[in-house]
C-alpha cells in the first residue's frame, strides 16, 4: 500500500484530553494513511488511565502501530514487580492515581501488560524509495536497524542531540523533550517539532506533560506538524 500520509505521533503520557485534540486534528484514515505512536502512552499527565483505554481500543486495528517507550517499559517492569520506585518517581504515581479505584482492575492491568509485550521498539516504511525509521528515543548512526541495542531504542538522548547526523534514513523520535533541548545548548523553538539536518531527523516530543505543553504529529512524506490544543488549565509537570 502506498501512503498518503505516514504519521508519527510523540509522547502522550497521560494527557487524554490534549491528544483528543490532536486525534481529531488528524482525521485519521485507514484507507489511505499509517500512523505510528512513538510510545510513553502513560506517566505524568493526569488521564494515564483514559490513554490505556483509548491504545487497547486502537491495538490490532489497521494501519495503527504502538511502538513501546522507556516509560511503558518500565510500567510493565514495575507491573512484575520489577524496580517500582523508578517508575513511580518517573511518573508511574500519576498513573497509580488514576488507576486507583478502576473496576476490574486486574484484568485491566493483564491486557495494558500484554500490550505492552507486544509493542515493537521499532518500525520502518520504505516509499518511493525513501527508507523511513521510527522508535521511541533513537539510534546508533550506522548500526542496521534489526542490531540497535534496546537500550538505545528506548532510553538513548545522544541521537536527539548530537550535532550532525548523516545516515540516509529518515528518523523520527520522541523521547526527548525539545523544551529540554536547550540545556545541551541548541537553539530551539519553544513547542515545536524540531526537524533536524535538512528533515532526517525528526525530534517530536514536544513536552505534552508540561503545563502548556503540546502533543504533536508529523507527516513524514511532507513534514506539516499537527499539535494539540496546549490546555495550560490542565496543569502538569
Ligand atoms: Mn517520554
């Protein structure tokens, strides 16, 4: 199938109602476009549990794909039992908050593990002869995809910030919020997407979970950027 439009959506942690916004924005249509959600669906925002319900919903649907985060990775940690406190000073107590009281949590609990379980830490789309790359946080420049470390596809800030980056795949991150991008020294907008070297490397974490911050998209084939609503009434981070 070829493509109209090949989104890529950043980090949505638990703002529900600022990705409504955007998923409405989008008009989304499986007929004729892939979209690919960068992961990190909880932690943070006030609506973690909104955000699960609405992924399960989409999971398995067509032309959707749920690649995992650090944070969804140290959800389903933290869900065996694994390293708790870090997911929780990390965010994870935000979703334990809306989490509290759910009917049938349990179960809930189970499906949200075995999703996350199957998430993908990458994903790639060749059209029109362009090779286009996705995954949470970023890459080792020249490394094949298939041998990236998953350390690096779900943790990595080196890709995000390093001066150039050369290889001919068209990359795009979250992960690494572009407010933050300023402590290593780059000039960058305040809520935009930043389209680094020339628009093969695409950093779209645009700070959701700050207060005012935005959810954002991107076309890849075009580059137009969709933002949510910044909805500073909601607070956050
Ligand atoms: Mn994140």
């Amino acid at each position: 199938m070829r493509y109209r439009r090949i989104l890529a959506i950043g980090d949505i942690h638990g703002n529900y109602q600022k990705f409504c916004t955007l998923w409405e924005k989008l008009a989304f249509d499986e007929t004729q476009d892939l979209v690919i959600f960068l992961g990190d669906y909880t932690d943070r925002g006030p609506q973690s549990r909104e955000v699960m319900q609405w992924v399960l919903s989409q999971f398995g649907k067509p032309q959707r794909v749920f690649l995992r985060g650090n944070h969804d990775e140290m959800m389903l940690a933290a869900m065996l039992g694994v390293d708790k406190d870090l997911w929780k000073r990390n965010g994870g107590s935000e979703t334990v908050k809306s989490l509290r009281g759910m009917e049938g949590l349990p179960d809930f609990l189970m499906r949200w593990a075995q999703a996350i379980h199957h998430m993908p830490l990458y994903y790639e789309v060749i059209q029109d002869g362009k090779t286009y790359w996705f995954m949470h946080a970023g890459i080792k420049a020249g490394v094949p995809l298939a041998e990236q470390e998953t350390e690096t596809l779900l943790w990595d800030r080196e890709f995000a910030t390093m001066p150039l980056y050369t290889g001919r795949e068209i990359v795009t991150v979250g992960h690494t919020p572009i407010p933050y991008l300023r402590y290593y020294g780059l000039k960058v907008p305040v809520d935009k997407p930043l389209l680094r070297d020339g628009g093969r490397r695409n950093l779209i974490d645009t700070g959701g979970f700050l207060k005012g911050g935005r959810i954002s998209a991107i076309d890849v084939l075009t580059k137009e950027i969709w933002q949510s609503e910044a909805l500073p009434e909601l607070g956050g981070w």
